[in-house]
C-alpha cells in the first residue's frame, strides 16, 4: 500500500547487511567496554569505527531529505530504515541518525546562519561532534514550554543566560559541544513569541553538568541524560538560532519528521523484542509443551503480531502524509503514531520479558533496557497526554 523506492530497498538490503554483519556483535563489546572504562563518559573505539565503516559504505546521514546534507530519501523510504536501525538501541548512531542530533541537524538546516552553518552544522553532518537540546527544567511542568523559567537577557554585545534544565539528552557524551537552549528572551510578548532557540557552546563558562540522571537505572552511557546548570553565561548576539522569540517555530520543526524516525525505531525495537519471544517460547519446553502450545503464550504472540503491523502501517500512513501533504496537514497523524507507538512497544516488550521469565529481566538480554527505552518515550518529547490532547484538538 506504501510503496517504497528501488532506491529505498536497495538502501534497505545494505543496511541491514551492516546491521547483521556488526551492529549486533557489537552491542556486548561496546557494553563490556564500556562496564570496564574509567568513566562511563568515554566513547568506546568500537563505535567511531563502525561510523566510519558505515560513512564508507553510503550508510551516512540518510535521515536528511536535503540532497545538501544528507540521502535525499522520501520520509517513507527512510521509515522503513529507521525501523531496520532502531532494531538495535546502539545503532542510530553508527549512521548518523541518532536523537537529537538528527533534530538539531534538521533545525539548523532550516534557521541557520551561514556562519552558524559553518560552526555548527557540518561538524553534525561529519559526525564529529555530538549535540543537545535543553527544553525541560526541574522545577516547572515541562509538558507545557511555556511554564520555562530560565532566562536570556539582552546585555552590551550579548545576553546572559541563567537557568537550570534537565534530562538534557546527550549531554554527558564527551563529544557534545553545542547545546540548543529554550530560553525565555521576551517576557512582555504573547506567550507563543516570548522564548527563543540559543546555541551555547557546551565548554561556555557558567555551563556545568550538575549530574547524570538514570532511567529506571539506565545511564546511557555514553551520552547520558544531564541536569545542566547555566550559571549567568554570556553569549555573543548572533547566537539566536532563527528569529529571536521564535522558539515554538524551531522545536515544532525540530518534532515532525523527528515523531516518524522515533515512532519506527520503536517498531524495530518491538519487532525484534516479538522475533526473541517466538524463538523463546518455540525452544522453550514448560510442563511437557513448547510455552508456543499454551493457549496463553499463543494469545500473547498473535496480540503483539497485530499490534506491531497496526502501529507500522500508522507510521507509514504518517510517513506518507507527511511526503504528500507536509506537516501542517500531516499533524493528526504525528500525534497519532506518537500516542500508539510508544504504548505498543511497551506492551509488546513486556510480554517478550514475561515469555523470557527470568532471563528477560537481566542484562543477558536486550529486553530489559529496550523497554526501559520504550516506557521512557511515553514521557520524552512529551507525555502521552500532550499528544492525546492536541489530537483531540484537531479532531473537534
Ligand atoms: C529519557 C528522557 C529523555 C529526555 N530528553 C530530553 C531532552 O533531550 N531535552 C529536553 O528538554 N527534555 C528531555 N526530556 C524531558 C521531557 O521532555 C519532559 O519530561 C516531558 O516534556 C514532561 O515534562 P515533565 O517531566 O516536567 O512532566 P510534567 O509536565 O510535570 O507532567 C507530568 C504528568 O502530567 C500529566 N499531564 C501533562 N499534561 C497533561 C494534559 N494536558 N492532560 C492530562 N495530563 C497531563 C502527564 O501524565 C505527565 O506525565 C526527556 C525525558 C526523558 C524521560
């Protein structure tokens, strides 16, 4: 029903060549290297060496429409990539197409000046540095940006930006310099023109990592989740990415496309969570029967078998909207994918942990962090309620 392009499956077939022939054997040497490192923020060799076999091979920036900076695919054709990718939680990256880099990317692209073009995005584009983007904050409810607190006031040459943020992904990664901050620059506007988008060099003084945060004790190392503190830090005046006061037009570009590429990393992962339970549950022998034999086990297979294809084709049907009709029109299918995505996957991962007993709940397995990856997406990038809410918005 969604066709995908000779380019796309020729695409397809080398990606999941390199997924089968590295990435998997990778995921316990970049573990155990990362168990044994000094620091949890250190970046294991293992990694920048797969980047650059993948940049060899044309796997490189396949996320970006724009023939300028990236494949120049279809949102469809890449759907199906990033679903291929999202198969494995270290992937992503491997082909420079890994959050928020690939957001930021995309926001600067859009807004950029040349000169923030230069700085910033062709170092992103040739992997060799890593970013973030800092929107949420402690002490305020973050589903609504406009509760944010932290500050950007206009001084001689510059402004100062004071404010502390969190869950800052990413920003732990030794590689991390820029990070885009949400920051309240016009106060007297209306409320949707009062923030703006800033790009604040990660070794700025003032700008400190207080610490790292932990899902469900999952570091992410190597990049992390940071709480970041921006302790009166001056910056230069063409820092403001885009218009100043125009930060709700940033983010909002920065999410479209972005929903689509999370939604089918999400799918990859569940797929691969449902592929583990049906081989475990056919190996598997309990009292006298393959686990497959037991009416309960068969209702948990077939359940997750129609809701992984239910949730695809919705992501592809976003996907599709958002290559024929664009993203104004495409927005009831954006909130759509990223309400029953998320969810499926929990509840697809969550059976494959029940069919693995103990084993799906240890580090023996993928199962553990990928659903501690899918449960924390019913959070990030705001909670299920948000887009449930808008959604019902654009309906009525
Ligand atoms: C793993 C992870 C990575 C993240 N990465 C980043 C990042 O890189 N940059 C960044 O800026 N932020 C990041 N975040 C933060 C994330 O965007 C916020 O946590 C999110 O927007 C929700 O804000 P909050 O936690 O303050 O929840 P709150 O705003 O306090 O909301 C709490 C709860 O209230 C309920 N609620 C909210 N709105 C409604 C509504 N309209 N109707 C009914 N109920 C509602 C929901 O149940 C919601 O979960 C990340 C979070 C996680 C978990």
């Amino acid at each position: 029903m969604f066709e995908v392009t000779a380019r796309g499956r020729e695409l397809q077939a080398r990606l999941q060549a390199f997924m089968d022939e590295n990435v998997y054997a990778a995921e316990k040497v970049i573990a155990a290297e990362l168990r044994d490192a000094e620091s949890r923020w250190t970046v294991p060799a293992l990694i920048e060496e797969l980047k650059s076999k993948a940049r060899a091979q044309g796997l490189w920036n396949l996320f970006l429409p724009d023939t300028r900076y990236g494949a120049g695919l279809c949102h469809l054709d890449y759907a199906h990539l990033a679903e291929l990718m999202g198969r494995s939680l270290i992937a992503p990256e491997l082909f420079n197409c890994s959050a928020p880099d690939s957001g930021n990317i995309e926001a600067l692209a859009l807004h950029a000046s040349d000169e923030q073009r230069d700085r910033w995005l062709q170092p992103l584009l040739n992997g060799e540095i890593r970013s973030a983007v800092a929107m949420a904050e402690p002490v305020v409810a973050s589903s609504d940006p406009t509760n944010l607190l932290t500050t950007l006031s206009q001084r001689d040459e510059g402004y100062i930006l004071h404010g502390r943020k969190w869950w800052v992904s990413g920003a732990c990664d030794p590689r991390c310099r820029l990070i885009l901050v949400m920051a309240l620059s016009h106060p007297e506007a209306p409320v949707h023109q009062r923030y703006s988008m800033v790009l604040v060099p990660t070794d700025t003084h003032g700008v400190n990592i207080a610490r790292s945060l932990d899902v469900f004790g999952y570091d992410g190392a190597p990049s992390g989740y940071a709480e970041v503190e921006f302790d009166q830090v001056w910056i230069p005046e063409d820092s403001i990415l885009g218009k100043p006061g125009k930060a709700f037009e940033v983010a909002q570009g920065r999410l479209g496309p972005g929903r689509v590429h999370q939604c089918m990393n999400l799918i990859g992962l569940a797929q691969r969570a449902y592929e583990a339970m049906l081989k475990r549950a056919s190996d598997r022998v309990v009292f006298g029967r393959p686990i497959t034999q037991h009416g309960m086990a068969q209702e948990a297979l077939a359940r997750s078998r129609c809701e992984l294809e239910q949730a695809r084709l919705l992501t592809h049907a976003a996907a599709a909207t958002l290559d024929r009709r664009g993203i104004r029109l495409a927005r009831e299918h954006l909130a759509m994918i990223k309400v029953a995505v998320p969810e499926m996957a929990c509840t697809v991962i969550d059976r494959a942990i029940q069919i693995h007993g103990a084993l799906g709940l240890s580090q023996d397995s993928f199962l553990a962090a990928a659903y501690a990856q899918a449960r924390a997406a019913r959070i990030a990038d705001g909670p299920d309620q948000v887009h449930m809410s808008s959604l019902a918005r654009l309906l009525s």
